[in-house]
C-alpha cells in the first residue's frame, strides 16, 4: 500500500514557530553553497520521549527562488507506529491531521489545505505478504534472485544483501527491494532495508520472531521525473499531489507493473516442478512442519537415492550387507510417508502467494 512520501512545501505556505536561524529553533546547517542553503530539522529529545513518530524536515534556501522545505515520512508509522500494518485511502484524513500535529510539535504549522495539495516529489509503494503453508521469505527472495534484473528493467544494479534476506534492483531514480520484514527488524541501522524504526515496531520482533513469515515489496520512486514518466505509462496525472499519491489504485498498479515486467516473464521457466537437492530440502520442511534438521536431511536424501538409477531394488541391494530386513521397512515406510505428504503440497504456491497478496484489496494488519 502507501508507505514513505516525500513532500516539497514553500516556506511561504508554513508559519513558524519559535523563531530563530532559517525561521525555526534547532535548525541545522547541512551544507552551504555558492547557489543554496541546506539545513535539516530532526526530532528534538523532547519529541522522542513521546515515543510518537516525527517526519524528517530538509530546508532549501535559494537565492534565485523560493525556499522550500521537504517533508518526509512513513505514513503508517505516522498513524500505526509501525510499516508491517497498511493504509488505504480511508486512512487519509487521519494521516493528514496526524503529520499536522507532528509538523506543529516541530514548530511547523500549515493548514489542512495547504498540506493536501502540496507537491510529492517521490513516493514508496510496498505490500506485505504474510506466508503460508510453510514458506520462508528467505527461500522465496532466494528463487526470485535467480532473475537476471539488470536485464529485465532499467534498473543498474541488482545484489542480495544481509545474508540473503533481502533483493536490491536499483538506481538513483527508483528501486524495486524485496526482502524478509521479520529478520530486517533487527538488524542495525546500517545494515537494515528500513532505516527509521520506531520502538514501537522494533518490538514488534519478540512477539513476531518463528511465528509468522513476511515478504516485503516495495517499489520507491525516487525522483519526480521517474514518478511522473511512470504514472503516465499508467494512465494516472503526473505531478501529483500528497493526496493523489496517496492511493491503494495507484500502489497495486505500481507493483504489479514492476513484478509484470521483472517477475512474470520469467516465471516459468526459473520456478520448474524439477527441484535441485536444496529445493527438495525446502519442500521436505514445507511437508513436515514439525520436523527437526536431521530428520529433514535424512528424508530428502532417501528420496533423491530412490530416484536415481535403478531405484529402490538398487538402494536395497546397496545396503543389503550394513542394513537388516527391518530396518530397510523401516526406511521403506519413511519413504511412502513423505512421498505422500509432498505429493500434497503445490510447487508453485509460493508463487501464487506473493501474486495473490499484491492484488488483494484488504490491507495488511498484524495479528500477533
């Protein structure tokens, strides 16, 4: 749905409070040039004490032009505290009032009015997609990582990133990440996809940690020359405002339009029935919940020795000299129990999952 957005607001639009150095108290000076001032505003100590979530605030002041303040922010941590719940265009009034209050905290008042209509210059659509049946975020980033991206899209570069957990195609104008929420929340600031993490959602961790699977996609357009090239090919209006970019329409045409082009294509012919020993692995677990590692290891060997060459009769007469009759019906068990429960499970569910999740209309909420 709609997750970060970043606003350009004139000074002009804004009555500041406090005053002092750019108009507001606690201003920092970022950089200075021969054509511009930058200064950034963060949450002041006070603020965090609340444990509410705060925007970022970036101010430009040019000589040539009117000064400009960009505001951005997550809009569900405005509202939840936390991105794994979603919003949809209903929750726009609340998002409104809620980044007004948060912007007056810091000393920035504009009215309603002002704050709808202002200008987005980049926006992130994302979803999360609770798994099921099984099914690790990890094994499917794995599966969707065996897509050349480079070649798919203009998109520069494409890597895995924290051990596997996350996919990254991207370039200065937009990235498409794909990545597992669950793990990502306790990861460091430096090495974490979301990089502003309210304790709220941090802790969200202990209570979600072996319990639930989530895949996180996100499509960030970066730039207002990509947002605007984008939401043309769409069919939308370009240079939208914070309301019109709010917009569940817009966030499932985004990401559908991305995994259309990056993902479908390919479907096919990488996500095969034929599983290397790894994917059989994968599938044992899927078909035995409950299983240990061992176990697990144990079974997916035994059914990849039935498969080759001759078969069971060439297993048996393998270990005929180590192995008694008893334990040969033993193993021989073993193996019609898991053929059956995999002969359950859907090779490609996975896939459908993920598909099915981005094009469901009811936002994700969290239910721990």
């Amino acid at each position: 749905m709609i997750d970060t957005i970043i606003l350009s607001i004139p000074r002009s639009k804004f009555i500041m409070l406090d005053l002092g150095y750019y108009g507001v108290a606690a201003w920092d000076l970022q950089a200075r040039t021969k054509a511009y001032t930058k200064l950034v505003k963060n949450p002041s100590t006070r603020d965090k004490e609340t444990g509410l979530y705060f925007p970022r605030l970036t101010g430009y002041e040019r000589k040539s032009e009117d000064s400009i303040i960009k505001v951005e922010f997550s809009a569900p941590k405005l509202v939840y505290q936390n991105n794994l719940d979603e919003l949809i265009e209903s929750n726009f009034g609340e998002v409104l009032e809620t980044l007004r209050d948060r912007l007056k905290r810091m000393g920035a008042v504009i009215s309603e009015r002002e704050l709808r209509q202002a200008p987005a210059t980049a926006v992130h659509y994302s979803r999360n997609v609770e798994l099921r049946n099984g099914y690790t975020a990890q094994y499917i980033i794995r599966e969707l990582g065996k897509i050349n991206l480079n070649k798919c899209f203009d998109l520069t570069r494409a890597r895995y990133m924290n051990d596997g957990q996350s996919l990254y195609a991207y370039t200065m104008a937009h990235s498409f990440v794909i990545y597992d929420k669950i793990a990502d929340l306790i990861r460091s600031k430096k090495r974490s996809i979301d990089k502003d993490q309210p304790l709220k959602q941090l802790s969200l961790f202990e209570k979600l940690n072996k319990k639930k699977e989530i895949l996180r996609l996100e499509v960030r357009l970066s730039q207002k020359r990509k947002m605007n090239a984008l939401f043309r090919e769409l069919g939308f209006p370009e240079n939208p405002t914070f309301q019109d970019v709010f917009s569940s329409e817009k966030s499932k045409a985004v990401l559908m339009h991305y995994w259309n082009k990056m993902i479908e294509p390919n479907s096919l012919l990488l996500f095969a029935h034929a599983p290397s020993q790894k994917d059989l692995l994968n599938q044992v677990l899927r078909a035995r919940v409950g299983a240990k590692g061992k176990t697990a290891v144990y079974l997916t060997g035994l059914i990849s020795l039935a498969r080759e060459g001759a078969g069971l009769r060439e297993l048996r007469s393998i270990l005929a000299k180590r192995s008694s009759d008893r334990n040969w019906h033993t193993m021989k068990k073993d193996l019609e129990g898991i053929t059956e429960d995999l002969s359950k499970l859907r090779p490609r569910e996975w896939y459908d999952q993920v598909k099915s999740g981005l094009v469901d209309p009811h936002p994700f909420h969290i239910e721990i």
